[in-house]
C-alpha cells in the first residue's frame, strides 16, 4: 500500500466533504434567515425549500464517499478502484425529513414562550439548524461507508481516521481501536472523523495505536482525575461507551450524557 497515495486521498476526501458541509451550512442558513415572521406557514416554506438542498447534499457525500474507499481499497489490493453505487435512503434517522427540518422553528417558538427576545431565539434555532443538517452529512457518510463495504470481502475491519485541527477525547480513544465492518461507525455531534479500511489477513487486534492511547489516558486523568491504564476497550466504560439513540443509531458519548425520550415530554 502507497502511504503517499493514502494520504493524498485523506486529504482530497477531506476538503471536498468539508467544503460540501460548509456550502451546505451557509445555505440552509441563509433560507432559514429569510423566512420572515417564523410562523407555521413559514416553517413549511422553509421547509419546501431546503430538503431538496439537504438530501442533494447527502447523496453528494455518499458518493464521494463511496468512491473514497473503492479506491482506497483498490490502493490496498490493486485493481480498477469501480465505485460500487450507494442508494441512501431519505429517512436516514427513521424520521420523515419534513419533520426534522421543522424543528429549528419549535426551537424558534420555544424560546419565545420564555420570554427570549426575537434575535436570540433565532439565532438558537439557526444553531439547531446547523446541528441537524452536519449530522445528516454524517449519517450519510456513515451509511454510504456501511454500503461501500459490504459487498468486499478482502475488508473485515477499519479504523476511525482522524480528520480536522481538533478531535475530542472521545473520538482519539476510539481511533486507537479496530472495529469490525458490521457495526456501523458511532457518531456524534460534530465529529469528522473518517473510516479507513484494514485488509483481511492484516489484523493488527484489538489496539492498533498503544501510544496514542496512553496520551489519551494521561489527557483524561489530566482533566478528570481519573484513568485506567488496563489497556482493552473494556476498561474505558466508566470513560466511553457505545449509546443508542433512536434517530441517529449508535452514538459516541459520556455514560453520564443521556437522551430525550417522551417521558421528558410535558404531559406524557
């Protein structure tokens, strides 16, 4: 495998996937910024306006995506890098996308019944907005990666590559490890890491990266006065785990984060 052509696809992969969630962002913004009064007519003219920008945007990075490891794969094995087709579905959360994209109003109308000003609960909504939209982009990677995979079975395992200038301690731990290609890639509210594909007959168990993990161990006693040096994923649970949220799927979070369900829901 060319370590210069790997990284030279990372950071291609990169910068058009981060470009894309920015053009996105902006976008949904500026829509959501020139809707008028916030209404209810209003949040469905929104809406009308922005799913065909948001599930354009999704199969767009489903098929960078798709293309991404087919010839990342194709680097490691050889042979023609023919990306396999991914088909995402609308409803990547399981819930209609007319739905969710009505929330940055609820959130909107919220904040007014509180008493917040005008501009301030706007920009919350606009915040939310951002929020839901990056996530989808996430869903969609994730998905098309799951798709991309499947069907190859020269690939049984990959890493969490990380991606940008800044990662949480959540996402450094998780890249330390190697996952198996059935378990879908947990996520988490503005994560960019990547996958990358590790071959069959090449597992290097379950640690792939010892120092990087003890980097990380000695960041979180740093912050939390407390580590455990045992060295397996067991070990961490007190630290990190594996959530599911109804919508999103497998999450990365703190055991003490927890989900809104309906029993949180006034009058439920």
């Amino acid at each position: 495998m060319s370590e210069v052509t790997q990284a030279a696809l990372d950071a291609r992969y990169t910068s058009v996937t981060v470009a894309l969630r920015q053009r996105l962002l902006a976008l949904a913004g500026q829509l959501f910024g020139a809707t008028g009064t916030y209404r209810d007519a209003d949040a469905d003219a929104f809406v009308e306006r922005v799913l065909p920008v948001v599930l354009g945007a999704q199969r767009q990075v489903g098929a960078l995506t798709d293309a991404y490891l087919t010839q990342m794969v194709a680097d490691m094995f050889g042979g023609a890098a023919l990306a396999r087709g991914v088909e995402l579905p609308a409803a990547l959360r399981g819930t209609p996308p007319e739905e969710v994209y009505r929330r940055p109003f609820v959130t909107v109308w919220t904040a007014l019944s509180q008493g917040k000003p005008l501009a301030e609960a706007v920009r919350q909504g606009r915040d939310r907005l951002a929020s839901i939209a990056a996530t989808d982009l996430q869903l969609a990677r994730r998905e098309a990666t799951r798709q991309s995979l499947a069907g190859d079975s020269r690939v049984q395992f990959y890493r969490r590559f990380l991606r940008g200038s800044g990662n949480c301690a959540l996402c450094v731990i998780a890249s330390t490890q190697r996952y198996r290609k059935e378990r879908l890639m947990p996520i988490h509210p503005g994560c960019d890491c990547g996958t990358r594909p590790l071959a069959a007959g090449q597992d290097p168990g379950q640690i792939i990266d010892a120092g990087l993990l003890e980097d990380a161990h000695t960041a979180v006693a740093k912050a939390t006065g407390q580590s455990d040096r045992g060295g397996r994923l067991p070990d961490y649970r007190d630290i990190i785990i594996d959530r599911h949220h109804g919508e999103l799927g497998e999450l990365l979070a703190l055991r003490r984060h927890d989900f809104t369900g309906p029993k949180d829901i006034p009058g439920q």
